[in-house]
C-alpha cells in the first residue's frame, strides 16, 4: 500500500499549491447531474472534497444539507473562508474510510483516483455502507490506463463494472461529453445505486 498518501502527504500538497487536480470550480459534469437530481433536501457527501468547489455550487442552487470531508484542513480552512457558515454545509477534517454516516448521494470527484488502487475494493464497500437503501455514489472516473504512476491513478470501464458491480447496479458508465478539456477523452461519468 502506498503509506505516503497520508494525511502529511495531502497536507504538504496543499500547503506548497501543488493541486493541479483542483480546476478552481465545480466540475461542469457534477453540477449537471446534480440539476437533475428530484430534491434539494438530499443528504450529499463529498469524500476528498479538497477546496469544496462542488459543495460550494451545491449551496448556491438551493441544496441543504451537504457534508464534505478531507484528509486537508488547510484545503478545508481555504472552503471555510468561503462560504459564511450554514447549518446547510458539515465539515470534517479526516478520513472517509473511518466516518459513518448516511447519505442519499455520494459525489465523486478526484477522490477515487487519488487513493491507492489497493484501496479501491474498501472504497467501495465503504461507500456502500454509507448509502441508504437505493443511494447513489455518481461522479468522474478517469478512463486511461492503471500504472504504478499517480496519483492520480487510472482505470477503466471494464475494472469499474467489475469492482463496483458486486455492491452496485450499474445505471450508467460512459464516456464524459462534458468533462473539462484537459480531461476530454478521459473520463468516465458514472451512476452507481445500491443493491
């Protein structure tokens, strides 16, 4: 396992800007998910929410009750600053893998791929639990090849079906037509429910 993307690893990277997965605004492909979601009282969590570009995004079209969480506080001070405190927005400092809750949605955004690929198996088991009956986890996936490089790390359609499917119904996994245009072509947008 890669011991060094711990919470120190995290933390220099955000302290020295070194967050070039962090494109200064909601990710277009989320926000058009998150307009057709049916209720703006759904329970979201954001898992490695860094600066909170889609919470923030979230608040301002009328969602009222998001939690984020990241390994980062200085990412997190960075969201804080931003938004006047609501009771509409949780914060965490700290892990994913060790936080409980319950959540009708989990969005995805440059969290998976900058886990471990060991981990993979836990994140989704644990994204399953954190789900209510028929939650969905929905977001980006990056679509190139897994190496030992990263993060971010890779991985593709058919290792997505194959990890997720044993916990999820796979409503959709196709290629992003709205990713950003460095991701262009590297993307996968997916719905995952929950058995």
């Amino acid at each position: 396992m890669k011991t060094h993307l711990n919470k120190k690893y995290w933390e220099s990277r955000y302290m020295e800007s070194q967050t070039g997965w962090d494109i200064g605004y909601a990710a277009p492909a989320l926000m058009q998910y998150a307009d057709q979601l049916p209720s703006k009282n759904l329970r979201i969590l954001i898992p490695g929410a860094g600066y909170g570009h889609e919470a923030e995004s979230l608040l301002n079209a009328g969602f009222t009750n998001i939690t984020v969480i990241d390994l980062s506080g200085s990412a997190l001070q960075r969201l804080q600053q931003r938004i006047p405190a609501t009771d509409r927005l949780k914060i965490i400092e700290g892990d994913f893998f060790e936080y409980s809750g319950s959540y009708d949605r989990i969005l995805e955004q440059t969290f998976f791929c900058a886990l471990d690929p060991k981990l993979r198996p836990h994140y989704v088991r644990h994204s399953y639990h954190l789900l209510t009956s028929g939650g969905k986890l929905a977001g980006l996936f990056f679509d190139f090849p897994l190496t030992e490089q990263g993060p971010p790390f890779g991985g593709s359609k058919r290792e997505y079906t194959n990890l997720f499917s044993e916990y999820f119904r796979i409503k959709t996994l196709e290629r992003c037509y709205n990713s950003i245009k460095p991701r262009a072509g590297k993307e996968l947008f997916a719905i995952f429910e929950k058995i």
